[in-house]
C-alpha cells in the first residue's frame, strides 16, 4: 500500500531552501523548531499591528466618527517610547539579574504592557460607541483610554520586538545573524497575514460587542503566545549575574555606533523611506471605506495584501542578497518601486476602482519589503558584534520614530484639507496630498540612499564579517549579484 503520508513529508523535507526563505539558518544546536518557535513573539506583534493600526483606526475614523487628526495621533504615541529602543537595545546587552537572564525579562515586560492596553482597549471603545450602560459616559473619558490603551499597547510592541530580535541574534553564529533576523521578520509578516484573515471573518458583521470581544481574545492569545516563545530559549548564565557593571554607558555606545562612517546618513535613508511607506497607515483603510465603499471585512483585508506583498519583497531580497546582491541596492529599488505604487492609489480613487487599489496595496507592500530587509541587513553589517542590540534597537527606533511621525501627518493634512473652503469636492480630495507626499518622501529617500549605494563599502561600513558575505550578501556595497 502507498504511503502517502511519508510520500508528502519526504517531498517536504527535499524542498531546496531557496524556496524557504531564512530557513537554511537553522542548525543541529539550533533547530528550526526552536527558531519558529521564539519567532512567535513577532506573530503577537503582527496582531497587534493589524489591530490597532489596520481595523481600529478605521473603525474609529468611520464607524465611531472619531476625526482623523485625533486617531492619527494616538496611534503615533508609542512615538513616544521610539527612540527609547536603542537604550532598551543596551540594556538588554548589559543587563544583570540574579537568574541570570538578560533578554526574557524585557520580554516579559513588554508583553504584560501589550496585555495592559488590550484590556483597557474594550472600555474605551464602549464610552466611544454609547454601547450598553456607557451611553452617558463623557466622550473624553473614551478618548483619554482610548490614548493611553494605544501607549501601552506601543510601548510593549516596541519592547517585545527589539529585545526577541537580540535573543535571536543570541542564538545564532555571527554570520548568521543576519537572517536569523529575516526569518523573524517573515514571521511577523505572517501574523499579519493570519490575523489579518480572523479579524476580518470576525468582524464580517460589525458591531461593537463583537470588536470588544475581539480584542479581549487578542489579549489572551499575546500573553499565551509570548509564554511559548519564551520557554527555554535563553540559558541561565550566573557568571553574568555575578560580573562586575559595564564600565561604558550608553552614551559612549551610541557615539561609537554613530560615529562609523555612512552610519548617520544610512539611518536618514531609514527614517525617509519608512515615513513613504508608513504615512498612509491610519488612512488606506478610511480612504477604501469612504471613497470605495469597502466594508470593514473588506478593508482589514487590505493589511493582508500589504502583508502577502512586503513578504514577497522580502522573499526576493533574501534571495538577490544570499547570491552577492548590495543591501543598499535593495533599499534604492524598493524606495523606487513604492513611488508608482502610491500613485495607482490615486488613480484608484480617479476611476472608482477597488481592485486597482488592491494592486497597488500589493505593489507598496513588495517595495516595502525590499526596502526593509535591504535597511535591516545594511545596519546590521554597519555594526560590531558587541553592539547588535543595540544598533537594532537603532534601526527600530528610527523606523517607529519616522513611522509615527508620519502617521500624525497624515492625519492631521487629511483633516486640514477636508476643513478647507471648497476641499470637499469629492471623497477623495482629503487623501491626495497625503498619497502625493509620500512618493517624494520615497523619491528623498533614494536621493539621499544614492552615495552610498556607490561609495566604498569598507568606508562606509567598515569590512564585512568572516563568513558573512557567502552567508547573507547582505552588506552593504558588497560584490553585484552573482549569475
């Protein structure tokens, strides 16, 4: 009798590696199993992102009436804790307890801070909504938790991905860190995708209970998932706990990071093209709802097509790296490729076309995945071995700085242009600036990206690792792409 099941698993497991993206980074002391599993810290991270940043701002915006400018803004308060993961970085490289742990804290922390803002979350939204016995309730109340559930909700995200990024790397030999932080990455794409999927069959039929219970399950799932991930991935070390204090403070490790040659101008690059990518976060959805008549299922749905692209993108340029490619030419065809793509978005609205949105939602998801592993692997390459903390707690807090930054923008040009005499002639016309600003911030961005991408890789980065270049391709300014 044929045996299907070890027919299918021994095709499986023959699947060359160029098909798995970052899987071939896995090792006897370091399973793929294990990695997939630490990986599911990014997986609460996409849920909450589609969450909060997909299927609540427009909720909020459209269903609640909430104006733009006050949602953009608090989804850009975790802007606040931004540039504080480059200090979570280090401490994380540093930290000391009498466990011996140095990472699963600052995860934990970050996760009970998730937690915190989910379970306020509901009550805001039932003061927002008048649902139940919270129609008398004032509306800042809503407002004012509303904010502060977003800060939380930010605040554990940002702590929760830099750290498991830096337990990752920690795992893994030098060369390999690179990927191993891809493959994170991937991962998180997939939670996107995933939850992306159940918000949108849960919310098929809107109402405010059922987006209440929504995020009280997501708050469950968070810790419970986190917990998975944690267990068992970082080896007690007394040694540690035992070692004298590091006689260097953060001050001086930052002034050594930024003092490299290229180090500044490639995080300028980082922060312009996530500010192109980002700006329309709080207002894609709104702008389907609104200008395309989308429903909420259908809108959430967006964030999957943004997700299926940006993981496309990093599929390729895992791929175009692994074979001799430059980090910074992908950074520059990614920036590139993110330009057309908001400008099918304006057609979209000038022809009343859903699908062409969807295209171009996909289209600035692929650009957008170049242009993150391409950034995420040029500052790694920039940076010493003792130093991968905290350059990407670097590389995050530039990207979330510039992203809730542009997110406020948005919202705040959306509302001025729609209270403007004579700006209301169509739907529309509150989104045009915002979609046209973000092709120049991406057009910035590969006009600033440019001398590097042509200077001297060893000026600019400093020599790649030993090893590193067969590995990941991943430098910036290494040899072209091979055959």
């Amino acid at each position: 009798m044929f045996d299907y099941k070890r027919f299918a698993l021994g095709r499986i497991a023959s699947l060359s590696t160029g098909y798995l993206p970052f899987a071939d980074v896995a090792s006897d002391a370091v399973p793929l199993s294990r990695l997939l599993r630490l990986s599911l810290f990014q997986v609460t991270v996409g849920m909450a992102l589609v969450l909060v940043v997909g299927t609540l701002n427009r909720v909020m915006i459209v269903e609640l009436r909430v104006p733009a400018t006050l949602v953009a803004v608090m989804l850009a308060l975790p802007l606040v804790f931004a540039p504080f993961r480059a200090l979570i970085g280090f401490r994380s490289d540093t930290f000391r307890s009498a466990l011996g742990l140095r990472r699963l804290p600052y995860i934990w922390k970050g996760t009970m801070l998730q937690f915190g803002g989910f379970a306020i979350m509901p009550f805001a939204l039932l003061v927002l909504s008048g649902y139940g016995e919270a129609v008398d309730a004032p509306r800042w109340i809503g407002l004012s938790a509303a904010a502060l559930a977003f800060l939380l909700v930010g605040a554990g995200v940002h702590m929760v991905q830099t750290v498991g990024l830096a337990l990752a790397t920690d795992l893994m030999p030098e060369a390999d860190q690179p990927r191993v932080v891809g493959l994170m990455y991937v991962m998180l794409l997939v939670g996107m995708i995933v939850s992306a999927f159940a918000y949108g069959a849960l919310l098929e039929t809107y109402t405010p209970g059922r987006l209440i219970q929504v995020i009280q399950g997501t708050a469950v799932l968070t810790v419970a998932i986190n917990g998975i991930a944690m267990w068992k991935q970082e080896a007690r070390n007394r040694s540690r706990a035992n070692a004298p204090p590091q006689a260097y403070s953060f001050r001086d490790s930052w002034a050594g990071l930024t003092d490299r040659a290229g180090m500044i101008r490639l995080l300028a690059v980082i922060g312009l093209g996530t500010a192109g990518f980002g700006m329309a976060d709080v207002l894609l959805e709104p702008f389907g709802g609104q200008v395309l008549a989308m429903t909420v299922a259908q809108t959430t749905r967006l964030t999957v097509v943004l997700a299926l692209g940006s993981l496309l993108g990093f599929g390729l340029a895992s791929r175009w790296l692994g074979r001799g490619g430059r980090a910074m030419d992908a950074v520059c065809l990614g920036a590139v490729i993110g330009i057309p793509a908001f400008g099918l978005v304006l057609v979209s609205a000038l022809v009343l076309s859903a699908p062409l949105l969807v295209a171009a939602t996909l289209l600035a998801g692929f650009g957008a995945g170049l242009f993150g592993h391409g950034s995420l692997t040029a500052t790694m390459r920039a940076a010493p071995r003792e130093q991968i903390g905290l350059s990407l707690g670097a590389w995050g807090a530039v990207q979330a700085t510039a992203a809730g930054l542009a997110i406020a923008t948005g919202g705040v040009i959306r509302d001025l242009v729609l209270a403007a005499p004579g700006a209301g002639a169509t739907s529309a016309s509150p989104y045009i600036p915002v979609f046209a600003l973000e092709g120049g911030l991406l057009l910035l961005a590969v006009i600033v990206a440019l001398p590097l991408r042509r200077g001297d890789p060893a000026a600019a980065f400093g020599p790649a690792r030993a090893g590193a270049a067969d590995k990941t391709g991943a430098g910036c300014g290494l040899a072209a792409p091979g055959p």
